[in-house]
C-alpha cells in the first residue's frame, strides 16, 4: 500500500460520502463507512509497517507526522459517527487527509536514524496527544466548512430538499458540534504543549524558549482558547463561530507544517 494509493482512496471517501449527504440513500451511507473503515485499516498498516521497518516509534519527523495526522483525522471521524450521523463532515475529512497525504510529496520519505534528542519516553506520550487534539480540531473544521457552505451558497439547495425547519436544526447542530469538537481538542492541544515543554526542559535545559514552533503553538492555543471564551457569548454563534473555527485551523497548519519552512526551530525535524 502506498501513500499515492491512500491518496485515491481518500479522494473516493470523500467523494462518495457528499454524494451519500446529497442523495440521502442510506446504501451509499453504509458504502462510505464501510470504505472508511477499509482506508483507516490500510493506513494503520501503512504506519505499523513503516514502524517495524525503521525499529522505532513511526512518527519522528514531518513526512510520518504528516500520516500520523491524517489517520487520526479519519478513526476520529469514524468514531464521532456513531453518535452524530454526519456523513457530510467524512466529506471533508476525506479531502483534508488526502492533502495531508499530498504533503508527503514535499518532503523525503527515506527512513533516517533518530535523533538524540527524540530518544525519549516523552515522544511517545507527546506525538499522541498532540495529534489526537489536532485531529479533533481538524474535524472541527470540517463541521465548520460543512456550517458556512450550507448557511450561505448551498443553504437554497439544502432548503428546497429538507424543508426549512430541518434545515435550520441541521445549522443549529453542526455549530453546536464544531463547538464539541473544539472543546475536546482544545484540552488535548494543551496537554500535549505542557508535555512538550517538560520534555523540552529535559532537553535543552528550559522549558520553553520562544522557538518559531514553540511561539506558533502558544498561537494556536490562544486562538481556540479565545473561541471557547467568546462561545460564553451568545451573539457568537453561528458564521462567526463557524468562521473562527477556520481561522483556528488556518493557525493549526501553519504552526504545525509553515513554520518548518518559513522559520529555523529547534523543532525543525517536525
């Protein structure tokens, strides 16, 4: 299994399930969470193989990061339907991890010797819970595109098919969803800075330095922990919730993939 074959398949998800949103057939429904089911298998595989190979934990740098990340996307996505029945949001999900994927192709996926200071127990713990929490907020983000796209250019469309009660409760409950989403990454966003920063004391002798990446993060983290505040205000609801939530993501990306190529860090191995 390759990572161009992941890509593909990630493009069909998606793919079929804004047809199984459109559609409403509950067959293509089955058939798209059953293909994802499929991919997030094969992308484990992808990730456990990669590991056995190289005889280390399989996400030391940006191009293992870059899969880490997508596949959390997707089991996160999976396990969230179960109790909201959002196909639509697995749309984007879809998408978003084939362009994770796409990444790949601008970085060298040659498998190299860890470096010394990764060989650490606070790897593993960090990479997990960062990467659980960027993967709840990307989702977040999906929820958040699917809100602005249905409440504006295609709000019409969905009107004239669901009638406009159903389509307000959708609105309603996508908003409240992308606010779920956020208020459990947000948690595990901050969880994983915090281990970050005893690990970086173990290190390098500080627990934090002001370090491109380290900088962003605190970015990042302020910027959805401004959304959970202001989401204390009722007038913030809506496209302008949606819309902060994209920006969030926005952050997220480029803390996490713009600042390797824009700035010199002390992280720049990821």
């Amino acid at each position: 299994m390759t990572i161009g074959m992941l890509i593909l398949l990630y493009l069909l998800f998606g793919i079929l399930s804004f047809i199984a949103f459109a559609s409403e057939r509950k067959i293509l429904t089955r058939s798209s969470l059953v293909l994802g089911v499929i991919i997030a298998v094969l992308h484990g595989w992808v990730i456990l193989s990669r590991g056995l190979h190289a005889g280390r934990l399989p996400f030391t740098n940006t191009y293992e990061t870059l899969i880490l990340f997508a596949f959390f996307m997707t089991v996160l996505y999976l396990v969230t339907y179960r109790r909201y029945q959002l196909v639509i949001i697995g749309g984007f999900s879809g998408l978003v991890a084939a362009f994770l994927l796409a990444l790949t192709s601008l970085l060298s996926p040659e498998i190299e010797p860890l470096l010394p200071s990764l060989k650490s127990n606070f790897l593993l713990f960090h990479v997990i819970v960062i990467f659980i929490g960027y993967a709840a907020l990307s989702v977040a983000f999906g929820s958040a595109a699917v809100f602005l796209i249905l409440s504006t250019v295609a709000n019409k469309w969905l009107t004239q098919r669901r009638g406009e009660e159903k389509t307000k409760a959708l609105l309603v409950y996508l908003d409240w969803l992308t606010y779920r989403l956020i208020a459990a990454g947000f948690p595990l966003l901050t969880f994983g800075i915090a281990l970050g920063s005893i690990w970086a004391n173990a290190a390098w002798g500080r627990y934090w330095n002001w370090d491109p990446k380290e900088t962003w993060a605190f970015i990042t983290w302020a910027v959805y922990g401004a959304y959970l505040h202001l989401r204390i205000s009722e007038p913030f609801r809506g496209k302008a919730a949606a819309g902060f939530a994209f920006l969030g993501f926005l952050v997220l990306m480029f803390t996490y993939f713009g600042v390797n190529f824009w700035f010199s860090s002390l992280h720049a191995y990821a």
